[in-house]
C-alpha cells in the first residue's frame, strides 16, 4: 500500500510542478506583453522589471494551484485508469477510495500550506511588486490619494459626520457638520469652517463653529471661535483613501481594517467578502481535488488533449462561480461568507455525489 500511496504522489507532484512553471511562463509573458507599452513609456529599468515579476511568481503559483491541483488530479488518476491500473488495483481489492486518498490527504496539506503562504509571503510580496509598479515604474507619487471629498461617517452609535473636503497631508477638513441623533430626531448639531487633527490631545479641533442645541420648543445657537472634538472614533487614517489592496493583506490586517470600517459606519461589505475568501480560496485546493478524482477515474478512449479540455472547463465554472459570487457580494445582493463560499458549496457537493456514484 505504501509503495503505491509513493507512486500516486510521485506521479502527481511531477504534473504539479510542470503545470505551475508553465502557468507562471504564461502569465509572466501575457502581462509583459500586456504592460509593454507602460514599460516603454516610463522608460522602465530592468532591474526594477526582474524584481517586478520576481514578486510576481508567488501571487501566480496562488491564484492557479487550483487548475493545477485539478490537472494533476485528473492526468495522474487518468493516466491510471488508461493504462489499466485502476482495473488491476481493483482486481487486487483496493477500493476507489484508496487509490484516491494519498491525492485528498495531498490536497488538505496543500490547501493548508496555501493558506499559510496567502497569510505571509503572498501580501508581502505583492505588496513589493505593486510598489514596484506605482513608485519605481510609473513613478506615482505615494500622496497621490491623499485629498477627499463628500465624506459622510458614522462615529459611534449615535454621531455623524459629514467633510466636504479632507486633506490627508495636512490633517484638515472644509465645510464640516457634526449632528448627533437621538430616538426623536437630531439633538445637537455643529456646522464648523474647518477641522484639523492635533496629537497633543488626540482630537479634532472645530474652527468657526455654530452650535445648534435643539429642544422640544426651542432652537438654541451659538457662534464659537474653537471647539476640541476628542470623543471620537474616527482618525487621520480613516479618511484615507484605501491605497493597499486586499491582496497586499493577510487575514488579521484585513480583518482590522474591516473592523476599522464598520466602527465608522463606512459600508465593509467589499472588503468582507475578501476577507471570507481568503480562507476558502486555498479550501479550494482540496475542493477541487475532491471534484476531479472521480471524474480521472473513468476510462477513456480519448488523449491527454481532452483531459486538459475537461480541466479548462472545470475551472472556467468554479470561476465562474467565484467571481459571480464576489461581484455579488460586493454590490450585497448575496451575503458575504456565501459570496465567498458558493464555488467551494457547488463544487464540494458535486464532488461528494460523484465520488459516491462512481464504481469503486
């Protein structure tokens, strides 16, 4: 049992490899060809360009391992059952199930070793390739997102805050209203000239400031030079705008800045649904695994060619399916861990039903 466990693992390791340098090949010379004419016209160093698809290389390995897990399923199971191994395994009383279970025990290894790859070296790196690409190649200026405007937030359960014009650099604010709410209606409000954010006090300073306390029959103003603003749960960085990338993330940093979001009752739900799939998108290494080896198990007439056509669509599907439930939950239409999860649901049902329907 050991020496075939070996040779199924061998046999599958190998087409993992060659698969994963053939996507990375074809994804480096599609995006090299893609962002040519941006390389030419930033007059792009080579250096920066070797370190740029250096960078590159574990963000490719990711994003693919999945139809790389799925042709390394269905050519090292095909191939099996092909040459009549399969039959000749049966014929000895191994089950289906045996044959299959060093590649499904291989494929939580590699979802878990996915995922801890997604958590360390994959933001890391593209944070680096990304800067690369804004700072070294096109030569963007790191403030370039740094002046806002209509900014409406939450602050607390029971205060908002509307900027109409917010600079980053210098931590002031134009044309700001403050309004707290209670059951009734507003109670209080504060329509400034401007804010500006000092450490000293670790709060926002109101210039210019009208006061409007309101009661069952009255309206009370008051005009007031300066107003300190430092119950608050709002900061500098919360009126960034996001620059980093969900990918150049791991879970807890985006876990943080969803939090971070929702504290100010600015809408999470994109960066939600990111954050979901950052656990089930190496899942799905397993997934798909689980998915392929019932369907390399029949025998077939056909060539390597159609093994590789079954896969492209396998995965154009689970996608399909993956994209389809992100845009979704982006927009919220569909809730986020669903968002996330559909594809792994779809695909780890059918793979269950197949393996089970399949003759062992």
């Amino acid at each position: 049992m050991q020496i075939l466990s070996f040779y199924i693992i061998k046999r599958f390791l190998s087409i993992l490899f060659y698969a994963t340098f053939a996507f990375i090949a074809i994804f480096v010379i599609v995006d090299l060809i893609e962002r040519l004419d941006d390389f030419l016209a930033h007059d792009a160093q080579w250096i920066h360009l070797i370190y740029y698809y250096v960078y590159y290389i574990p963000f490719i390995i990711i994003l693919t391992l999945p139809i790389n897990m799925l042709l390394s399923t269905l050519f090292s199971i095909g191939l099996m059952a092909q040459h009549n191994e399969i039959i000749a395994c049966k014929a000895a009383g191994i089950s289906l199930y045996r044959i299959t279970f060093p590649i499904l025990i291989l494929g939580v290894v590699i979802s878990v070793l996915s995922g801890l790859a997604s958590e360390t070296i994959v933001p890391h790196t593209n944070k680096q390739r990304l800067d690369i690409w804004r700072y070294d190649i096109r030569k963007e200026k790191k403030n370039l997102l740094d002046k806002r405007n209509r900014l409406a937030l939450q602050d607390g359960k029971n205060r908002q805050i509307y900027i109409g014009f917010y600079d980053s650099a210098k931590k002031k604010g134009t044309q700001i209203n403050l309004v707290w709410i209670n059951k009734n209606g507003i109670e209080k409000r504060w329509d400034a000239k401007s804010i500006e954010w000092r450490e000293e006090r670790s709060g926002w300073l109101f210039t210019d400031v009208v006061e409007r306390v309101f009661t069952d029959s009255a309206e009370n103003v008051t005009y007031v030079d300066t107003l300190w603003y430092t119950d608050t749960k709002i900061y500098p960085d919360d009126l960034v705008e996001l620059e980093t990338k969900p990918e150049e993330m791991n879970y807890a940093e985006l876990n943080r800045f969803v939090d971070r979001m929702t504290t100010i009752g600015a809408d999470a739900r994109k960066w939600l649904v990111d954050l979901y799939m950052k656990i089930s998108y190496p899942f799905a290494n397993f997934i798909i695994v689980l998915f392929g080896a019932p369907l390399a198990s029949r025998k077939r007439r056909s060539g390597p060619a159609i093994g590789f056509a079954i896969a492209l669509t396998v995965s154009f599907i689970y996608f399909l399916f993956l994209r389809t439930g992100q845009v979704l939950g982006h927009k919220g239409d569909l809730n986020p861990w669903i968002a996330a999860w559909i594809g792994n649901i779809v695909f780890g049902i059918g793979g269950i039903i197949a393996m089970l329907k399949v003759r062992k």
